[in-house]
C-alpha cells in the first residue's frame, strides 16, 4: 500500500467516530452537566450511555437549595460540553462564562426557554432545544382542570367541606357552564390547540384565537382567529398559553382586564408574568371578572401568604401543567436526545437556536 493510501485510509478512519456495538458513538470523554437533581431516570439513563455525566445534587426548588444547586452548578459546569437544564430558573452568564470553550448546546426540559439567557447563548454560539409538542397534552388537561375548578367555584366548596358548613341550597354559589361559551385562546401553538381539541366534547358555542397569523390547524379545530381585542371583549374563559416575550409581559392588565365580560375567568397555563398580578388581584377582588385559574405565577413559589390565595375566586396550581409520569418522561428523553444530536454532528430534533 502506498503511503498516499495509507495517509486517506488514516484519515478517514479518524474523522468518522467510532461506532460501538450497542450502536453508541465514541463521545465517553465528553462531559454533560445535568443542572437539577430532578431530571426523570429516563433521560439521565440515556444520557450516561453516551456522556460522561455530572449532576447537581440539589433542586432549583425551596430557597435553600436554589442557593446550593446554583452553587453545584457553577463548581460542575467548567469543562462541560452541554448543559441539561430542568428548572425554571434563569440560566446565568456567569454559568455559560464558567463553562467555557467546550460547550456546545443547552437543552431545557421546557416548552418555554425565557429563562433560557437566549442572548448569551447567541453571543457565545452556542445552540438550544427545548421541548414542545411532547407536554402539550398533559399542559391541555391542567387548563381543562382549571377551566372547570374556577367556573364551579372549587376554592369556595372546599372551604366548605374543610370547615364541615356546607351551603348546598338550589341557589346558592352556582357556578357557570362550559356548554355554550366562547372560549378564547391567546397563544394557539402546541398547548392552545390540544386545548381546543379537548374542548369539542364540552359544547362550547365558539373557540377563537388570537395572534399574528392564521394556523392552518384552526379550521379543523373550529377556532376563529380574531384581533386581541375581540378576544379579551368576547370570551367567557380566556386561556393563556403564550410564550413569555417582550411583547406578551403583562398582557392581561389594567386596560385589558376593563375590556372582558364580568363573568370572564381566565386561565394561565403559560407564564405568570403574562399577568399584571396586581392588576388581576384588584379585578378579582372587586367581582370585575369571574375568577382565575393559575398554573403559573410570579413568583414560584408564590408565598403561602400571597393576598391573591385570600380571594375565593381563584384556584392555583403549583405550575405542574406537564407533570405526569409520562410526559416528564418524553420531556427528559427528548432533552436528553437533542444533546446526542449536537454532539454527534447530528440535526437537533427541537431547536430554539439551531
Ligand atoms: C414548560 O415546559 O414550559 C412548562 O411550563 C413546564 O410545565
């Protein structure tokens, strides 16, 4: 063999990463940073297969350990080549600085990414995922839940049942029906639309959506898409499942809340600073809307002694819209496949920043 052929032979076999039998690429050297101690099994398993894994023994949850795990992350990161990010806690640019050359990709188990520092990721070239359409349904279900828990007046009935005075009377503490209601959707992505489809059995009058263009999939959904405006004037239960953006703080405020029905409930399976909160607290408290339904909430926790849980018209929920078994599952193993594919040269399968 000639040296000309040994040379390409020596090459080729160089550039092409080797393939094990169990199908997994030689990447053992490259350290990944799982950032909270509460990714699901499934993800970290996967994960371990291919990296060399390294994972904060804390939470981003309860304030002693937001400190500690914060504290983890930055002695763990330096060195990483990605970062699994399972929190909703903003992602530093003192993290990404301690990281280092090395780091490749962030990937959020989250459909949302606002506390994802997307401008730092962009400034130092580094890719994210996240992962939407895999929680849509599970997000879907919680506005369902909160849908019929605030329009029945749950937080008054089990006042009652708590304190064993039950006001049962044929007209008393009546509640509102879904049946024949509009229904509006701000926010008509994965989340909005696996909403709208589980609403057709509930006889909703209407379903209408607001946002910059129509979705092709609104037809089959029997949603309409019309101005902001209209929506806010128009529907009974107004459903917040927009991303978090510039354009989108605080979009339920003073001055939109003035325009809805007074028996408008509103319901936020997005973000809680989608909500001028004391904006809604005044409205609620003075009957001027119907009642809230929260899954999110500025901040989480939001403290046992917030005036907001003093109101009997509003139900919250710790934001735990994709918390079942199953979709944190599909959520972790999704994050988890998306940092193979950056770091095996693969295409992303979720990107945010490709
Ligand atoms: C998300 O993925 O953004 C959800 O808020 C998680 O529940």
């Amino acid at each position: 063999m000639s040296k000309y052929v040994v040379t390409i032979v020596l090459a080729i076999t160089l550039a092409t990463p080797v393939v094990y039998s169990d199908n997994s690429t030689m990447t053992k050297h490259l350290k990944v940073l799982i950032a909270s101690n509460d990714l699901p099994v499934s993800g970290v398993k996967l994960l371990q297969e291919h990296f060399t894994v390294v994972q904060n023994r804390f939470s981003y949850y309860g304030d002693d350990e937001k400190v500690q795990s914060q504290e983890e992350c930055l002695k763990l990161v330096p060195g990483c080549s990605a970062i699994v990010w399972a929190s909703s806690h903003s992602i530093t640019d003192e993290l990404l600085d301690k990281a280092g050359p090395n780091l490749k990709i962030v990937a959020t188990a989250s459909a949302g990414y606002n506390h994802c520092n997307v401008d730092g990721l962009k400034a130092r070239g580094i890719k994210l995922t996240n992962t939407p359409g895999v929680l849509s349904a599970a997000v879907a279900e919680i506005a369902i839940t909160l849908m019929l828990v605030t329009a029945r007046r749950f937080t008054e009935w089990l006042q009652q049942v708590e304190s064993g005075k039950w006001v049962n009377g044929l007209d008393k503490y009546l509640g509102q029906d879904i049946r024949g209601s509009t229904v509006g959707i701000v926010g008509f992505g994965g989340i909005g639309q696996a909403t709208a489809k589980r609403l057709a059995g509930f006889e909703v009058a209407r379903i209408i959506y607001s946002g910059h263009r129509e979705k092709p999939e609104g037809k089959a959904l029997g949603a309409q898409l019309v101005p902001q405006d209209d929506l806010f004037q128009q529907s009974d239960f107004i459903i917040l499942s927009a991303p978090l953006t510039n354009e989108t703080r605080h979009m339920i405020n003073r001055s939109t809340l003035g325009k809805m029905k007074k028996n408008a409930i509103i319901i936020n399976v997005g973000r809680g600073d989608l909500i001028d909160q004391e904006a809604l607290y005044e409205a609620l408290k003075n009957n001027d809307i119907y009642a809230a339904g929260l899954d999110v909430t500025t901040p989480e926790p939001l403290p046992a002694d917030h005036k907001l849980l003093k109101l009997p018209n509003v139900f919250v929920t710790p934001h735990i819209g994709s918390g079942t078994e199953r979709t944190r599952n599909e959520m972790a193993i999704l994050a988890a496949k998306n940092v193979i594919n950056a770091l095996t040269g693969k295409s992303l399968i979720t990107p945010v920043l490709p």
